[in-house]
C-alpha cells in the first residue's frame, strides 16, 4: 500500500511537470487535439456515405453502428492518453540506447515509461466518443439500468487493457529485433475492423480479430450487449478474461525483455 502511494504520488508529480511543458506550445496542442477530433468525424461521415446506398448493414442500422463506432473511441482514447509513450519503445528507445535510463532509476520500468508522458491528443478520440455514445442514449437504442451502467464502465477499462496489452506485446519485440514499430503498427491498425459487425467480414478474418488480436473485445462484441437484448452479459465476463490474460502475457515478455537488454553500445 505504500508502494502504491508513493507511484501515485511520482506520477502526479511527473504529470504535472508534462502539462507544464505542453501549455509552454499551446498551439501545437490546440493543432493536435483538432486532428484527432476531425479524423474521428471523417470516420463517421464515412458511415453516413454507406448508408446512402444501403438501409442497414447485416441488419445493424446506422445507429446502432454509430454507438458501435463511439463505443470503440473510449477505450481507445483512454490507452491513447495514458500509454502513448509505449511506442517509443518499439521504434526508437530501444534502438537508440535511451531505455538506459530507464534501467537506471530505482523505479518500476513499465512505470518510468508510461509516466513520461500524455498524449493530450487523445482528448478528441474521448470527446468524439462520449459524444456518440450520449447521442444512442437519446436515440433510446442502449439498454440502460444499474447492470449495464456498471458493466458500461467494466468494458471500457477492460477494452483499454487490451489496447495497452496488445500494444506493449509487440513494442516489446524490439528487445530481440531491435525495432518493432511495423510490427506494432500493422496489429494496432487491426483495432478499425472491429468498429464494424464482425459478422462482415470472412470467417479468418474474425477469428484473427476476436482471439488472436481481439480488438473485437474492446468495441464491437461489448457493443451489442448494451444495445441488443439477446446478448448475454458473459461477453462482458471474457472481455475481462481476455484483458487479464494478453496482460499478464504483454507484461511477462516486457519484464523479461528487460532482463536481455543491451545498450546501443554493446
């Protein structure tokens, strides 16, 4: 318990001192915080242009596939804030010998390495799908009631457990390969199929996204649990499960990864 208080107390501290250094380039933030947001509604006029042509969509509506879409922008928008530095990682931290410093302090690496920095762009992906999902509720398409108002809550930091998990998985490659950002990459962009019914998408393509990078575990399959009555609250359940296993195994190859560090200089 002390240990806990002590990180959270560094935290805010090193938090603090981010903010700091980001309100110096108000502009920059301002610039960047307006990209996430537009691309986010880029997104959803790609929606309303899809159903122009068709009225639903393996009889989903564009509703329904808006909450969907809103649902999916959270858990993203909350690992995008918190983790964003995770990248470094994979493209430059390793590479370059800078994760030294990291080895160095008598601190919790994983922590030293989220705690560096925010991603304040990450505000437009949150602002975008708060919105969405406000929106479904006016529409009166979501289920509301104490149940699906915590399990709401449940799916969303779950969601963004896995988005954390699969990220530091393959950032963590570059202790063997020296630079994994392709790789990271190639796997974080799966996360946009499953803004979509998996349902449309061929049979492999599904399995990939549902239990190999199971993106559809942090927005389409907790999605149809608030919005359909027939959806089960198990799917919350192994969302969860999910969650725990990909990070204790993202985490144990972090640690060990670690463990086999050179510098740049060996």
């Amino acid at each position: 318990m002390k240990g806990m208080k002590r990180y959270l107390r560094l935290y805010r501290v090193l938090v603090t001192q981010f903010l700091k250094t980001i309100m110096q380039s108000r502009v920059d933030f301002l610039i960047g915080l307006l990209g996430f947001f537009f691309t986010q509604i880029m997104g959803i006029a790609f929606l309303y242009l899809v159903f122009q042509q068709i009225p639903n969509l393996k009889g989903w509506t564009l509703d329904q596939l808006i909450f969907i879409y809103g649902f999916a922008q959270i858990p993203r928008g909350i690992d995008h804030l918190l983790t964003d530095n995770i990248w470094l990682v994979s493209y430059r931290l390793v590479i370059n010998g800078d994760f030294d410093r990291y080895m160095l302090r008598p601190m919790n690496i994983f922590f030293q390495v989220i705690a560096e920095k925010l991603q304040p762009d990450a505000l437009g992906e949150l602002l975008v799908g708060t919105i969405l999902v406000v929106r479904s509720l006016g529409k009166g398409i979501v289920l509301v009631d104490a149940l699906h108002i915590v399990l709401f809550f449940v799916s969303i930091f779950a969601g963004a457990l896995i988005y954390t998990s699969i990220k530091l998985f393959f950032a963590s490659l570059a202790f063997w390969v020296k630079v994994s950002g392709p790789f990271l990459q190639v796997a974080y962009e799966m996360a946009d199929f499953a803004k979509y019914p998996t349902e449309i998408y061929a049979r492999g393509i599904r399995f990939l996204i549902t239990w190999v990078v199971p993106f559809a575990f942090v927005a389409y399959l907790p999605a149809s649990f608030f919005l359909k009555g027939d959806a089960s609250a198990w799917i919350i359940a192994i969302e969860c499960g999910i969650a725990l296993v990909f990070w204790w195994i993202a985490y144990a190859l972090f640690q060990y990864g670690t463990h086999i560090y050179e510098s740049a200089g060996n």
